[in-house]
C-alpha cells in the first residue's frame, strides 16, 4: 500500500488539488499555486466525487470531493491513487517519486481518516503470480499538506487510518487467497505469523485431537469430509493494567473452501467460496489492529477453521452433533455449516473465556443478500447499547450497518425434536440463523455480524475493489476502541 504521511508542502512536488462541485462554487482548494500555468486550460473538473483529472506530464492531478461526506471521501482517495497507479503504467517518461495533496485548512478528523482510507485501499491488488508471490505495489509516497489548528489530532487520526486501512488489507489478502493453497492449517500458520511481531499479543492453535477432546462437535462434523482436519485458532490481547478492563471475544466463521458438502452448492460461483473465512479474517485482522493501537482493554479472537468437503467421512443431514457446552443440534442443510463452527466457539467463549461480551462475524446466509444487497452488513444485537457501538464503530470506519429484528414469534422454531435446536429452523434465513446462534450465548451480551453481502465484491466503488473487500475488520477494532473508551479509570 502507499506510504502517507502528515507534512508541509515542497516546491517541485508533484500536486493533488481538492476539488468541490458547482460551476459556480467550484471550490479549488490549496495548491493550485504549484500547478503549471494554463493548467486551467488543459482540464474542465466537475469536482463530481472521485472523478480525477490528469494534468499532462504529471505536473499534477485534480480531485473531485462531491459535497465532501464520508464516502465522497473515500471515493476521492481512491480514485486519486487509481489515476496515480494508471499514469505509472503508462509510457509517460516521468513518474513522481511523491505526491503532495494540499489538504483545506477547515478538513475535519473524520475526513482525513476517509481521505486515507482511499487512498491505501483503493489501489489494492491481489494475484498470485509466475514467483507464487503476490507482486508488491510501487512504493510511493503521498504528503497530505495541511496548515490547520488541528494538526496534533490529525496526526493522531493519520495513525488510526493507517492502522485500520492495514486490518483491512490482511483481511482481503487472507480471503483472496485460493483455497488450493489455504487450508486450516495454512490459515493458523498465517494468523501465528501475523501476530509475531506485535508485542503483547500471542496465537494458540489447536489442532483436531484437542478438538475432539473438548467436544467441538459442530467444527469436527464441518471439517469431517476434508483430508485437511480443522483448526480453532485462538488469539489473546492482554496488556498490562487490564485486569479489570472489559474482555470483550470476537469470533469468526473460518470456512477455507465451502463446497456445501452432501447439500452441494450449484457450480455457480462456488469458486467465490474461498472467500468463506472473511469473517475469520477479520477477526485476525483486527486482534492485530486492536494490538497496534494498544487499547486498554482485554480481547480475544476465536477463528474455527475447517473445509466443508464432500466424501465418505462428511456430515450428512439428520445427523445430531453434540456442542461443547453439551447442546445437540440437528442437522437439516450441510451447507449451513457456518453457525455449526459459530455454535461451538460461542458455547467455548461462554464456558472457558468468561467475557463480558460476544461479538461474531460470518458470511453466513444468502438472505442477508437478497435483503441489504451487496454493500450494507446485517447485524442483530441483544442489547441497545451493543447495537450502537457497532453502528457508530461502522459509521467511523467506513462500514454501513442495517440493524435486524430477533423476532421473537421465530424464537420457538429453533427447538429442536430430536435434539435441543435445530440448524435450520425454517422461517426468514438470517433472523433464523442467528436466533439459533443466541442459544449458545448464554444471555451475555451478543451482536452477530452478518457479512455475506459485502464481504466480496463484483466491481469497484469507492475504496473496494473486486475481490474480498476486507468489510467488518474496521467495525471490529471501532467497538473495541469504543469499549476502551468508555472504561473506568
């Protein structure tokens, strides 16, 4: 990603002018002085969000910000490193080592944290190439220039921007990666790997033996028709000071490739299903982010990991799994084998990690899609208090939210008659999906994060880019830092 820094300007940079819209009020921030002469010749800016104009030679590039919202914000940054990325590929001649962005003097925190999310995100790219590496970027580096009385709590929020928009990143590399490749073993080698060097944050990983003795029923049953077995990883953030801070447990379903097993997926775009850990990835991503900020609080990630693979040895519908916290369920579709891992390590969470509250985040039900479409994340939440942290946490990250109802007339369709619940209770697809998850929640207070629409992406918008978009990871490390915000001294 682009090195971006805080900084005055220089004479001879390459220069990013802001712009706004309206033929009258056309707002031309700072900077236009270090552009060329007659460059009002050469460019016609509507200052329309994210439309970027390329003054010839490099000499400079003009940036539309719309009505300068959030996400005009982010679109701007992005399409501003898009235009920067095309013109190093072009036959130019001349490629500016950095680039200047006169920031106005008036430009709020939040703005600048969008501003830099677009500009490290929105140049991402992924493949796997000829040396079985994933090509690193040109570096660059860009200079927001800024005279402001804000400068110390920009700098801070330039800190912040740049550690959310690297939680994202991790999580989009880890989702990309084809499955040929990533396994559960190779996403807890990954995670181990990831964390150390974080001072303070430590990975267990336990393998299916452990599982088996501390009757993961729902993650051995989903990773029981692979020849790769499962993992649970388990990341902890224990900075000195907080024993008697908030635990708050993050949990994410950890699917590395869902074929659906016995209840197969149709063959359309089941090769989007090595995406099916984004929620695991985020999880990851953020015990990272969490860490880097050293938030005062306690945290730990639990990432289920396992194939949902078809053959002799998978899991069939009918089958009744027992839990670890001892509830059995029924089995009626094997390709809802997301809220089997969720089931175990909630009920794990609840037993051995004593938290004060639960959060999990999964690519969980295609009914999320149909009711929010691609852009905007389903969340449910037992507590009013719980639901705002992760909306304002969204709101600060970047990450739209929809709240959903827990109707409770569904709430007896869960029980099962062979066994305590039923997997798949019938009845709206997400609400019935996560009133089978708060079975295992024990009444603690639970917020479930249903990603499976913006968790990958078809086309780029703003700072996405197609691919796994790295959603949730942000939101993620915004509730923590709420938490550790609202913490006694």
């Amino acid at each position: 990603m682009v090195d971006v820094e805080l900084a005055r300007r220089r004479p001879g940079a390459a220069v990013a002018v802001l712009v706004g819209p309206g033929a009258e009020a056309l707002w031309f921030g700072p900077g236009t002085d270090a552009l060329p002469a007659g460059w009002r010749d050469w460019v016609e800016p509507t200052g329309k969000t994210g439309e970027v104009r390329t003054i010839p030679n490099g000499a400079g590039w003009l940036v539309g910000v719309g009505d300068r919202g959030p996400a005009d914000w982010r679109a701007a940054g992005a399409g501003l490193i898009r235009s920067i990325q095309d013109f190093d590929q072009a036959d130019t001649g001349r490629r500016p080592a950095e680039v200047d962005i006169a920031l106005p003097q008036d430009i709020a925190p939040i703005e600048l944290t969008m501003f830099v999310l677009g500009l490290r995100l929105g140049g991402y790219r992924f493949r796997v190439t000829a040396d079985q590496a994933v090509p690193k970027p040109r570096q660059r580096t860009v200079r927001l220039c800024v005279d402001s009385p804000y400068e110390a709590e920009l700098r801070t929020r330039l800190d912040r921007a740049v550690v959310l928009s690297s939680a994202t990143a991790l999580t989009r590399d880890l989702a990309n990666m084809p499955s040929n490749v990533k396994n559960p073993a190779w996403l807890a080698a990954v995670a181990t790997k990831a964390v150390g060097d974080v001072p303070g944050l430590t990975v267990t990983v336990r393998d299916e033996t452990w599982l088996a003795e501390q009757g993961f029923g729902g993650v051995l049953a989903v990773g029981g028709g692979s020849v790769s077995p499962p993992r649970l990883i388990e990341l902890t953030w224990r900075p000195p000071g907080t024993a008697k801070a908030p635990h708050l447990v993050l949990i994410g379903k950890g699917v590395t490739f869902d074929t659906g097993g016995i209840s197969i997926k149709r063959p359309d775009g089941m090769h989007l299903m090595r995406t099916d850990m984004a929620g695991a990835a985020a999880v990851i991503a953020a015990l990272r982010g969490i860490a880097a900020l050293n938030l005062p609080i306690r945290v730990t990630g639990l990432a289920p990991a396992a194939e949902n693979h078809m053959s002799g040895s998978a899991y069939r519908p009918g089958d009744v799994v027992r839990h670890v916290d001892g509830r059995t369920t029924e089995v009626g579709n094997t390709d809802a084998e997301g809220r089997m891992l969720l089931a175990d390590a909630l009920g794990y969470a609840v037993r051995k990690l004593r938290p004060d509250l639960l959060v999990d985040v999964a690519t969980l039900t295609g009914a999320m899609k149909v009711s929010l479409g691609l852009r905007t994340g389903g969340f449910f939440a037992t507590t009013d208090e719980l639901a705002g942290r992760v909306t304002v946490a969204g709101d600060l990250g970047g990450e739209r939210w929809w709240r959903m109802p827990l109707l409770e007339d569904h709430a007896e369709d869960v029980r099962g008659e062979r066994a305590d619940v039923r997997q798949m209770p019938g009845g709206p697809g997400g609400i019935a999906a996560a009133l089978f998850l708060r079975e295992f929640t024990a009444g603690l207070p639970w917020a479930h994060l249903d990603i499976a629409g913006p968790a990958r992406a078809d086309k780029t918008y703003d700072e996405v880019v197609p691919g796994a978009t790295g959603f949730a990871a942000r939101t993620l490390i915004g509730v923590a830092e709420s938490l550790a915000a609202a913490r006694p001294e």
